[in-house]
C-alpha cells in the first residue's frame, strides 16, 4: 500500500470515522487509483475454443437422444403405444418350429 493509502486511513480513524461524504468519495477515488486492472488469466485460444464447441454439441446430441428416449419410455409407461413381441434373435418366429413340428391335435394342411 502506498503512502497516500495510510494518510486516508490515519484521516478516517482520527476523525472517528465521521468523515461523510467527502471521505466516501474520497475512499472510491483512492480505491479507483490503486485497482490494478488484471488482465483476465487463462485465455483460451482458437483451437480450444473450437475443442470446448465440438464438446458442447456433443452433449446437446446426448442430452436430446436421452429426451427422445425418456419421452418413449413415458407414452410406453402411459398405455399410448403398445410393445410389440420382443426378438432376441436366437428365438425362431414360428411356435410350431420351436417345438419341433406340429402340436398334438393340431391340423396340417
């Protein structure tokens, strides 16, 4: 702190503090005088900025893919759409394959 800093200081703390307006302007002047501006750390360049872009539209792909997945599940939930027959692929579609040929009683023709 500079000298001109403990002279205000010394002013306010003699006067009581009842320095009023004078010394509010006072303070901000002074306040505004020794404020070193800091230019703003870490930077970041063009390439990073393109990085932390592409990292953004990911996660807006994402977070829309997770709506969409969200909104089927809720109107599956609802009644409003209706499962069809699940196939994992090692099953054969047709009943009378599974066993191995007709069902007892049945009629081939």
């Amino acid at each position: 702190m500079g000298p001109e800093i403990w002279v205000a200081l010394l002013a306010v703390f003699v006067s009581g503090g009842a320095v009023g307006t004078a010394g509010t302007l006072l303070a901000q002047w002074l306040v505004r005088r020794f404020d070193t501006a800091s230019p703003p750390a870490n930077r970041l360049d063009a390439m990073e900025m393109e990085a932390l872009r592409g990292d953004l539209a990911e996660m807006g792909r994402y977070v829309r893919n997770l709506d969409a997945r969200m909104d089927f599940t809720e109107r599956l939930l609802d009644g409003a759409l209706a499962p069809g027959p699940r196939v994992t692929g090692s099953e054969p579609p047709d009943p009378e394959a599974r066993d191995g040929g007709p069902r007892p009683g049945s009629q081939v023709g």
